[in-house]
C-alpha cells in the first residue's frame, strides 16, 4: 500500500516518537545511575519522570485519532540508546563520564526536538488544534532539558578538562623528579 498521506506519515511520526519515548524509559534511569554528578543525576531522574509523561500525551493523541498506542521501532532512537551505553562501558573518570553522558543525552534530545516539531508542523496542518497543544508541551519540556544540560556541561566539562590538567601535571612532575638514565650514568 502506497502511504501518500499527510495524516498516515502524522501518524507514522508519532509511532516512531512514542517508540522513542519507550526506549528513552528504559534508558534514562541507565544514565542517571552511571552519573557521578548529583545534579546530572537528579535532571535524568527529572527527565525519565518527564518521559512518562510524553508517552501519555502521546496516548492521548492516538486516542483522539482513534488509532493503536504502539510504536514502530525508531531505529534512530536505537542507535542513539546504543552509542549512550557504548559510552557508559568506557572507563572514563567521573567527570569525563558525566561530560560523554551530556554529549549522548544532549544527541537525544536535539533527535526529540526534530522529531516533535515536525510532528507539530504535520498537526498544525491537519488541523488538529488538540494535538498541537500536547506536541508543543513535550517540544517546550525537550528544549528545557537540552538547555539544563547545556548549564550543566558548562561546570562539568571544566571539571573534566581540569581532571586532565590536574593528571598531566602529575605526570609531569612525577617525571622530573625522577633522574633519567644519563644523569645517572654521567654522575657515577
């Protein structure tokens, strides 16, 4: 069956985002408990709680529409949860680790934003004023989160990059202080 309508690819949009809102559900509480950083760690607690929320918005729709709550696999979202696990099996320091999390949590969220905000413009369209109400709630709580990441990035990025000054001065005395070989030799 050829799909050539505005409302079957509304539709199909918002089947990939609650896919992408189910796989979010199972990962968020994955970054939250790889974070070192309370406050990271509490926003991704926030954030699941405001996941769930997007998956009932999103059922509230496809009742309005009179279609099945279900999701087709969002193979975006899946590649997105798994490069956030990838990153989370490194053996980064805490910092470092919280910086990675930020970078992968930060890619879902912009996938999110693309996705809600097409999915507002197809309703905006279709005339469906109810739905744009709830789209442009979960849209608004997407771009929020990214913007507290980015705040957070800001403190925790520093952290990392001085973890990394912190360890290379390390390195560095620890190698002048010891006497290389030909000091050594020459002095006997």
């Amino acid at each position: 069956m050829q799909k050539d309508s505005l409302r079957e690819l509304y539709v199909n949009e918002l089947k990939d985002l609650y896919n992408a809102e189910t796989q979010l559900v199972k990962a968020l509480p994955k970054m939250a408990k790889a974070s070192s950083n309370a406050e990271l760690r509490q926003g991704f607690e926030e954030h699941l709680r405001q996941t769930s929320e997007h998956v009932s918005r999103l059922e509230q729709i496809f009742e309005m529409l009179g279609e099945k709550a279900s999701g087709k696999k969002c193979l975006g979202m899946e590649g997105l949860v798994k490069e956030g696990a990838e990153t989370m099996s490194e053996d980064y320091e805490d910092a470092v680790m919280d910086a990675a999390i930020i970078g992968a949590a930060q890619r879902v969220e912009h996938y999110e934003i693309a996705g809600y905000g097409t999915a507002r413009a197809f309703a905006e369209l279709l005339g469906e004023n109810e739905h744009i109400s709830l789209l442009e709630q979960t849209l608004q709580e997407e771009k929020d989160t990214d913007e507290k990441l980015t705040q957070l990035a800001e403190q925790i990025n520093s952290d990392a990059a001085e973890g990394e000054e912190m360890e290379t001065e390390a390195e560095t005395e620890t190698a002048t202080r010891q006497p290389s070989k030909s000091r050594s030799k020459r002095a006997a």
